[in-house]
C-alpha cells in the first residue's frame, strides 16, 4: 500500500470528522507534486527510413509515486503494448522529420517531452559513375558498415543546401574521384556526424585517396568526425570558406605527396589544426583556433618539400601554436600567434622538434601577442637550435616582427574570441 493511499484514508477519516463537527464540505483537496526531470535519450537523431531506433525515457517523481510511460509518434510505429522507460520506434519508409512524444503519468498528473529523429535518404555505398547529389529539401545519410567510396575518374557533385550525415564511427566518405561540394553563404552544405549533441569521433571523415582523388569544398560545415578532411597519396584538396571543427584528431591532413590550398577557413575545437607531412601546402587567410593539441604540424623527410602561411590567426591552442620537425621548413609570415601556451611548460608559439633543416624557418613579419614586444620576448616563445643545441639544428628567423595584429590582411588578426557560428 503506497503512502499516497494511506495519506488519503487519513485525510477521509479527518474529513468525515470535521464534516460532522462543524458542517463543512465532504471533500478533501491534497498536493501533488507532477513528475519532472523528463529526459529522452535517442540512440540516433537521423536515420534511413525503415531503419529502428532504441529511446530511453526517464523522469523523477518527489512524491515516490510510480510512474507509466506512454509513447507516440508523428509517423512510423511502436510495438503494441510499448509503456516501457525503454522502447523501439521503427522508422517510416519516406524521408521527412517525425516528433515523438513521451508521456509520463503517476496517475494523477501528466507531463510530456518530444524529441524530433529526421529520416534521411540513404546514399548508395559505392559510386560509380558521376552523379548530383540534388537540394531536394530533405537530408541524406551513408551507410553505418563502411565509407561512401567514389571510384577513381568519377565526380560526385553536392549541391548547396544538401547536409549528408555520417552514420556511426565507420560513416564517411572515400574518394578516389573528385568531389565538389560548392556551398554558399546563404546555402551552406553540411557534412556531419549524426549525434544529437556535440560528440566527435562519430565517423572516419572525408579521404581523398591517390593522384585521382580530388577535393573542392566551398562554404561547407564540416563537424564531429574522427577526422575532418584528409588528402594523401598524391591527391589534391581545395578548400576555401568553410567551416572545420569539433573532430576528435586533425581537422585537416595533407599527407604523403598530396597537395593542398587552404584559403578563409576556421579549423576550430579539434584535436589538432593541421597536419602537413611530406606534402605541399599553401594556408592563406585561416583561423586556426581552441585545438585541444597544438594548431599546426610540419614534418618533412626531405627538403623540397614547400609549405607556406600567410595572413592566418593561430592562437588559443591548448599546446603549440606551429610543431615542425624534421626536415620541413614552412614560410610563416603576417600571421597573428598568440595565446598558444595554455598547457604551460614546455609549450610555445613556435616549437622545432628534432628539427634538422638546412635553412633558417622564416618566420618574419608576424605578431606575437600582447607583452611580445621585444626581441627577448619573442625568442622566449620559441623552442629551436637555441634551446637545444644537441637535437635542434634549425634557427627560427623571426626578426622584423610586427607590433600590432595585422588587421587589414585577416579581419580575426585583432585577436577576437568569440565562436562565428552557432553550436
């Protein structure tokens, strides 16, 4: 017998006492406290229609009472009977948005939450002839076993507007074709991962592979994979306006011959910014920001390798502003880097690791931050021959340097904090 039923009898009894003593009504009014705290938790948000989806309900009641769940939807179906905290929604065919609706009552009040899933269209897994992927309103999803793979001589065209999910860790999409993802700034197109919050490491990310793979991105939104884009092997990546961030490592790699123009992006909140490793690379204009590791890594084995950076703010890295080891040797000039030490020892502005090239790392004509103002000041932010004599044979040249954030070249070089698109 619940303490809810006993409290009532009680007030009967009290009832009927006071009813007879003074006359008053025969009805007793009590509080009730609604359940609260209702949460859904969904297995997916998106989904490939007839595809099933496990929710778990929870919510909390401060009087003790027990609680019944009751689930309802805008489309697709739930097994007879489904009153469960736990339940299965299996999807309709066509893509569109359904809202479910989880109930739940102690008997005597009801509240509710919804959840929106969207069902998606679901792309092929392999492309083998050139094809669009056409704005036709609604959103596409990969298959959750493996990559989309384009075949080598095949171009995969995504029109602006069109997000494209990536289902689960194995999701992404690997070309030996050409994509080209050409967005505006009205009609972005958005590669992402398919989570309902901000998780990273929700699928592999997108491999141009070989001297056939080739890359052109335009205004895209690129989020919460294990990597965001990666060019390797001799392929070739363009990539210009767009928006790199929250994946759990790199958010961009150019691997291994391939070669890369980075031009107006923001590479934000990943592992690391960029990685260039025995490959070209030509970064202009970029804001390489809040990695959770260092913003730019060089390495090279040999030194005809060319990488060069100009105009980019690198600032706000947990550890190194710019890693580069061995024997690569980038140009860094009329860039802004600062604020790149927040892990504390042992982390700089400019770090050379192991670093073993001929020539100086020319660095001139850069802004250093706030308080970097002498030639002392900025050598101390800077880890080379120097400081290491025995493992660093390189020299960083950073003299001239700039005194204020070279504003006119990059409009984030002042140095601003705040995020540029909504999370």
């Amino acid at each position: 017998m619940s303490h809810k039923f006993l409290y009532i009898l009680a007030l009967c009894a009290l009832s009927t006492l006071l009813s007879g003593l003074f006359g008053c009504e025969d009805t007793v009014k009590y509080l009730n406290e609604a359940p609260s705290e209702l949460k859904i938790i969904a297995e997916k948000c998106f989904v490939a229609g007839s595809a099933t989806v496990r929710l778990v309900g929870a919510a909390t009641d401060a009087d003790g009472d027990s609680l019944t769940f009751r689930w309802t939807a805008s489309s697709g179906s739930f097994p007879a009977g489904a009153a469960n905290d736990t339940v299965y929604w299996k999807a309709p065919s066509a893509a569109g948005t359904a809202t479910i609706t989880m109930s739940v009552t102690d008997e005597i009040d009801t509240r509710s939450l919804q959840q929106t899933i969207t069902v998606c269209e679901l792309l092929p897994g392999q492309v083998i002839m050139s094809r669009t992927i056409a704005n036709t309103g609604h959103i596409y999803i990969t298959r959750s076993d493996a990559p989309m793979r384009v075949a080598g001589g095949v171009t995969l065209t995504i029109e602006p507007g069109v997000t494209i999910v990536m289902d689960r860790t194995l999701g992404g999409i690997e070309s030996y074709g050409r994509i080209v993802a050409v967005g505006t700034p009205s009609q972005k197109i958005f590669l992402r991962g398919n989570t309902c919050s901000s998780e990273t490491a929700l699928w592999k990310g997108i491999y141009l592979i070989d001297a056939t793979g080739e890359g052109i991105f335009r205004n895209c939104e690129i989020t919460a994979g294990m990597d965001g884009v990666t060019a390797r092997d001799g392929a070739t990546l363009d990539i210009k306006d767009c928006q790199i961030y929250n994946h759990y490592d790199f958010g961009v790699n150019v691997l291994y011959g391939a070669a890369a123009t980075i031009r107006n992006c923001s590479i934000w909140d990943n592992g690391d910014g960029i990685y260039v490793d025995d490959a070209s690379a030509e970064i202009r204009r970029c804001s390489i920001r809040y990695s959770d590791g260092d913003g730019i890594l060089f390495a090279a084995s040999q030194d005809a390798v060319q990488a060069s950076i100009e105009s980019c703010v690198v600032a706000n890295n947990y550890k190194n502003g710019f890693v580069i080891a061995d024997r690569a040797s980038p140009a860094i000039h009329y860039c802004s880097i600062f604020a790149n030490s927040e892990a504390g020892e042992g982390t700089y502005a400019v770090r050379l690791s192991a670093n073993a090239s001929p020539t100086p790392i020319r660095a001139e004509n850069n802004y250093w931050g706030l308080g970097n103002d002498t030639q002392e000041e900025i050598a101390a932010i800077i880890y080379d021959a120097v400081d290491n004599p025995g493992a660093i044979f390189a020299y960083v040249s950073f003299v001239p340097w700039l005194v204020e954030a070279p504003a006119a070249r990059h409009p984030e070089a002042a140095g601003a904090t705040g995020r540029s698109w909504a999370r």
